[in-house]
C-alpha cells in the first residue's frame, strides 16, 4: 500500500466534511484537533509536520502526542480530540489509506457529567439591558446602545450560540406580526426555527432603522448582509467582539462576578435553558429550542435542578395516594 503524507490526508478528510455539509466552524474545529497532535507528533524529533507519513504515526507515538497534549487540556478537550482522530483514521480507512486505526488502542477520556455554567444573579436581564442602553460617559466608536441591546436581547431570550449570532443575516426574521420568528443554521448545518418575542423584534426593527441611517449602502434587504456590524466599519460583527462586548457590559451590570469563566457567551444559552426549565418547559421543548441533536445533551439541566425531579415525582398519583395515606393514618 504507498504511503500517504499526513497533512494530504488531512486535506482529503476535511474535504470530505466540506462535500457532506458541515459547517465552517466544525470544519475549523476538526483542523485544529488534528494539527495540534500532530504537532506533538514531531515535536521529539524536531521535523516538519508537513514532512510526516501515515506510516510514521505509531500507536507509541500517538499515545506520547496524546500524553503530551492532556498535560495542559481538559477532558471535554481531550475526549473531542480523541473522537475526531478516530474519525478521521475511519475515513483513511475507507479510503485505502491505512488498515488498521492507532486511535483505538488509545483509551478516551472519561469526560463525566458537566453541569451547565449559568448565570446566577438577580435581575439578569434587566440589569444588562440597562447597561447596554446606557450612554457612555465619553465618546466611544466602539458603542452603538441599539445595537447592544439587540444584541444581548438576541443572545438572552433565544439562548442561540455565538457562532449562530454571528451567522444572523438581515432576513433571519421572519414571520408576522406575533408570530415572528429567528431562522437558525446551527451545527452541521441543521435548520431551527426560535420565537421571537415582541420585545426582541421592537430592538432589532430599532436597531435596523438607526443602521439604515448610520450605513446607507447596507442592502438591509438581503440575505447575503449580516445582520450585526461594527458600529464603526459597518463591517459584520466578529465573535471576539460581541465577547469583548459581553464583558464590558457583565461588568457594568455588576454581574461579572457570577458569570463563569471561559463563558461569556455560552453562559447565557445555559441561562436561558435554564429559565425555560423553570418556568415549566419540557426537556423535549427546550431541545428543540437549543438545536440539541440528542437528548442526553439537555439532560444535563435536569441535573443542574434536582428540585424538579423532585417537583415531578411529587406529582404523580402515586405520590398523592401515598400523602393521603400517611394524613388519614392508614398506613400507621
């Protein structure tokens, strides 16, 4: 079987993710995944990477690349990176690439239960959208309020990712007068449907008028125009900034404090989904809200509120005959 170079194997596979429809940024994962191990790969022996054969990738190698990448990842970090080199090798394997996969004689990581990182301070959304809204003390080009608050208003009541928020076009609104609703590409390119309540779509039409003056020759009209920009290029907004952003206004709000670390953003979609939880939504309901592809992602917030398992199985009529039971001194 002729060898093949690691880095056109790379190329092959990712182009195959490309062909099959997943997103950019799954793509951009997969790349990274794949470049930082192999890396380590000839970090012993000081070569290229470019300079690396399928054949060169051992399993002694692979475990030590491995090894020397869980020095300084996470297990969430290193279960993806695991998952990701057994898919590619099981692509090289479709392909006639190789026989036999080094991956599987390396164990994953056991990664465990993670609970969501929510925010918990009182008046959250208030307290943001206050500070979004506030004029700043000086002149800064990098505030535009309007904006802002469309943009956390979008991020607290739709619980959508920042990578979704950043792919929001002008024509992601759609729907009617009450039944308006945000169109979502989220991961691997799946399609979903968020209400949009009344109050977001009074701040982003808000938002739209202030940019059509602000950016004449922004076509507000089409699909290709983004719907968030700099205030200050016009240019589409980037996901640094609207985490540069979020962490102006968490300070400002006086909530920083209780906003986990490595977060930001995704702090607030566990925030929502919890909310929703709260106030009665099926664990069905806010899988389909969030874009979960299984179910077991959104088991994760049962978790997080035990009370509600609690609550549950308070309810049910076993439950009750068995307080009736115990009132009437039946079972004494």
């Amino acid at each position: 079987m002729p060898d093949t170079a690691l880095t056109e194997a790379f190329d092959r596979f990712l182009t195959s993710l490309a062909a099959a429809k997943k997103s950019p940024h799954t793509i951009a994962a997969y790349r990274r995944d794949l470049t930082a191990v192999a890396e380590l790969l000839v970090d012993p022996i000081n070569q290229p990477v470019e300079d690396l054969m399928l054949s060169d990738v051992t399993v002694p190698a692979l475990r030590a690349a491995f090894g020397m990448r869980a020095e300084h990842s996470a297990p969430a970090t290193m279960a993806r990176t695991h998952s990701v080199w057994s898919r590619f090798y099981r692509f090289c394997r479709t392909e006639g690439l190789v026989v036999t996969s080094p991956v599987e004689e390396i164990e994953k990581v056991k990664t465990g239960t993670t609970r969501p990182r929510s925010i918990d301070a009182p008046d959250l959304a208030t307290r943001m959208l206050e500070a979004a809204t506030t004029p700043p003390p000086g002149r800064s080009p990098a505030r535009w309020p309007t904006r802002d608050a469309a943009i956390v208003s979008t991020l607290m009541s739709t619980g959508v990712r920042l990578a979704e928020l950043v792919d929001l076009h002008c024509q992601s609104l759609t729907g009617q007068p009450g039944e308006y609703q945000l169109d979502i590409v989220g991961k691997g390119a799946k399609y979903r449907a968020i209400p949009a309540l009344d109050g977001l779509v009074e701040r982003l039409t808000v938002y739209q008028k202030e940019r059509g003056e602000r950016f004449p020759r922004h076509q507000l009209d089409r699909r290709t125009t983004p719907l968030f920009v700099h205030p200050h290029t016009g240019q589409a907004v980037t996901a640094r900034q609207v985490q540069y952003l979020l962490e102006r206004l968490y300070r400002e709000a006086g909530v920083r404090a209780q906003v986990p670390d490595g977060a930001l953003v995704h702090a607030l979609r566990h925030t929502f989904a919890m909310d929703l939880l709260d106030n009665g939504a099926s664990i069905v309901e806010v899988q389909t809200l969030l874009g979960h592809e299984s179910i077991a992602t959104t088991r994760r917030y049962l978790t997080a509120r035990p009370h509600q398992l609690r609550d549950a199985v308070a309810a049910t009529s076993s439950a009750t005959a068995l307080r009736h039971k115990s009132t009437d001194g039946a079972d004494a």
